[in-house]
C-alpha cells in the first residue's frame, strides 16, 4: 500500500515537473499574446469611452462615442458600413472560393510543377504593396498612358480616358478586382495542404461504394476530411476582408477616397485617429470593427468547426 501511495506521488511530482516545462516554453508566446493582442484590445475598449485627443489626459464619455456613431455619424452609417459589410461579402466569399479552386486544381498536378505553380499563385499576396502601385495604378491610369484606357481607345469603346481611380463609379469595382487578385495568401497554402493530406483510401473507398465523378469527390470526401484547414481559410479571409484599408486609398491616392466610394471601416478609423486626432473615437470605431469580425468567424465557425 505504502509502495502505491509512493508510485502515485512520484507520478504527481513528475506531471509537476512536465506542467512548469510546458509552462516555460509557453511563456515567450504568452508574453507576446498579451503584449501585442490582449492589452491593446482592453485599452482600445477602455479608450472608446472617452474623449482623447493625444494632447491632453483621455476623458471619460460613457457612450457618447457610440451614440454618434450611430446617430450622427452620417458617412458612417450611410456610406462606409454598407461599403464595408458589402466588400467584406464580395471578397470575402469570392477569396475563399477562389483559394479553394485554385488549391483543389494544383493539388491534381505532379509534385515538383504543383511547388513551382504554388509559389507563382501565392508571389502576388506577398507583394500587393509593390504590385499595386507599379501594375494596378498604371494599369487603370486615368490619363491616354493606362494600360485600360489605350486598350479601350484602341476599340473605339471610348473617346477620351476615364479617371478610373478617381471615379466613384469605378473605384470599389477595381477594389474587388485588385484584392481576388491578390488573395491567395496563408489560406490558400493551408487548403492546398489540407487537400494534399486528405487519405486517397477515402476516395477509393468511395468509388468502390458508388461515387461517380469528381463533383461528388469534393462535395463528399475533400471538403469533409479538411475542415480545420477549411475553417482556418474562412476565418483569415473574413479577417482579411474586414480589416482592408489600404487598398482604396493606395489606389485613389487619397483619405477618405473620392466621395468616399472605397472608404472602410479602416480609413474611417485612420481619418479620425491621424488625420482628426480624435482617439477616443477611433478607439469606438475599431471596438465595432472588432465585433463584427467577431460575429462573422463564429458564422464560419458554424459552418466548419467540430466538436472536437
């Protein structure tokens, strides 16, 4: 009995001893999840109930930052939230669909040309901030030298170039374009590793059992055997969609955009932290910003967590 009760403690000491080492090398991460991600989040919430504008002491509002948000705000409510939920349902979709395709159709090549095609297709994400500037901006210049303007000239389409850029009418259709141009980022890696992972006994099992064509491969065997890879994919381009900002304004070269056309909640929330020194309602904007990013993943959540 004695020698029983000295085994367990031994064990408990032992587990003691794993739990501290675990602890250990958990720590550095800990350390950074609080510094870069939990404080700011409780101070950019504290900070959203007051007045604040980098010069004095921060003043408590209670909620007068939200009330204007949502009463008085009028580009707010009318332009840049609509703009916002409406790009975010446009290129949120659209990206992930388009990251799943695209790995689903690499994943049929060989080995070595599927890396080579991989990194071709993921090159663009890595390189927007360039890219944008040296391709899209020339591409859709809005003098006779765009790429687009002289195509269309040259098919007798138009008489004299369109101001793409600076057109509210085009502007957040090109926004769209540019950023499905550049969306196959860490969620098209992960659904090519899922769709590379999945057992092929699955899929001869069942043709073995009645499956007939490629449509109900996906449908049936992938999409079921990579969920996490699948939840991991909506949840960045959920994030991705939500927190775009710079797109409209790199391409209009101004903030806000022309008559707020390709305005987000992103450069709704810079124009009154940098440009106004409003802080305190900026702080409310990203509080709502946050919220709504967070009702979204729980939706995909949803759709592709599991229990386990």
């Amino acid at each position: 009995m004695n020698k029983a009760i000295a085994v367990e403690l031994k064990e408990k000491k032992r587990k003691k001893r794993y739990d501290k080492a675990g602890f250990w090398f958990s720590f550095p991460y800990i350390l950074l999840f609080l510094t870069f991600i939990v404080i700011p989040i409780v101070l950019a919430a504290l900070l959203s109930f007051t007045t604040y504008d980098m010069v004095g002491r921060p003043r408590f509002a209670a909620f007068d930052n939200f009330i204007y948000l949502f009463t008085s705000d009028n580009e707010f409510m009318r332009i840049i939230l609509p703009n916002t939920i409406k790009f975010a349902i446009i290129a949120g979709p659209g990206s992930y669909i388009l990251s799943f395709i695209m790995a689903w159709i690499l994943a049929q090549f060989p080995r070595r040309l599927r890396t080579v095609l991989a990194v071709i297709v993921f090159s663009p994400s890595l390189t927007a901030g360039v890219t944008m500037t040296v391709i899209w901006r020339v591409f859709f210049a809005g003098d006779a030298s765009g790429y687009l303007n002289q195509i269309l000239m040259r098919l007798g389409l138009i008489i004299e170039p369109i101001a793409f850029l600076q057109s509210p009418k085009y502007l957040f259709a090109i926004m769209i374009i540019v950023t499905l141009w550049g969306s196959m980022g860490i969620g098209f890696l992960a659904m090519l590793a899922g769709i590379l992972n999945v057992n092929r006994e699955l899929y001869e099992a069942a043709y073995i059992d009645g499956m007939s064509n490629r449509y109900q491969e996906i449908i049936y065997i992938t999409i079921p055997a990579m969920k996490p890879q699948m939840l991991f994919g909506a949840v960045m381009a959920i994030v991705n969609a939500f927190s775009a900002g710079t797109i409209g304004v790199a391409l209009s070269g101004s903030n806000p955009t022309p008559n707020y056309a390709g305005s987000l909640i992103v450069n709704h929330i810079e124009d009154y932290a940098f440009l106004r020194y409003e802080m305190g309602y900026a702080a409310a904007l990203s509080v709502v910003l946050l919220l709504i990013i967070n009702l979204f993943s729980k939706i995909s959540w949803k759709l592709f967590g599991t229990k386990e």
